[in-house]
C-alpha cells in the first residue's frame, strides 16, 4: 500500500492538471456551440431564399434545427458535466452543469 500513497499528485500537480482539464473542456464546448450557429446560420440564409418566391400570406414550415442543435449541444454538456463529476472534478463539473443549464433554457426558449 505504500506505493499507491507515493504515486498521488501533490495539491499543485491537481491543481495544474484540473486547470488544464478546465480550459480544455470549455474550449471543446465553445467549438461545438460555434459550429451548430454555423449550421444555423447557413440554414438561415437558405430559408431565406427559398422564401423569396412565396406570398405573404404563407406562413413558413416549422423549423426544429435549433430546437435539435441546442438540445444535442445540451445534452452532450450535460453528459460530460456527470462524467467529470463521477471522476471526481467538482469544479468543472459544476461549471458544465451551469453551461448545460443556460443551454437547455436556450433550448426551451426556441421551442415552436
């Protein structure tokens, strides 16, 4: 058993490694929020031309993309937020549960 006591990080290690984990999971989740407002925003701009030959007293199909798009973003945060909390990383996985949150009432507010 003494060797499992010598193979621990020390507080600074923990620390340094935590950190790292920290930035590199929210970089991880700034990257998939850019890409699905891409995918959105290219959604956007091909509605609106496909628009432009309608009357105006059509109303527009239904458009559940960002309902898809900010919920699988969510729940894809929400995975990784329990992960990192079994694991043993409160802080972070804190942080992702509040990014989770703030995504699901996203979600919820683009509801059709």
């Amino acid at each position: 058993m003494p060797e499992l006591a010598d193979k621990q990080p020390s507080g600074g290690e923990g620390a340094l490694t935590a950190g790292c984990l920290l930035i590199l999971v929210l970089v991880a989740d700034v990257a998939a929020g850019l890409l699905v407002v891409i995918v959105l925003a290219v959604r956007g701009l091909g509605r609106m031309d496909a628009g432009a030959g309608r009357t105006a007293t059509s109303a527009p199909p239904l458009d559940w993309a960002p309902v898809l798009g900010f919920g699988s973003l969510a729940l894809a945060v929400g995975v990784t937020a329990v992960v990192l909390l079994r694991i043993g990383h409160q802080v972070i996985g804190a942080v992702q549960l509040t990014v989770c949150l703030l995504l699901a009432v996203h979600t919820l507010s683009s509801w059709p």
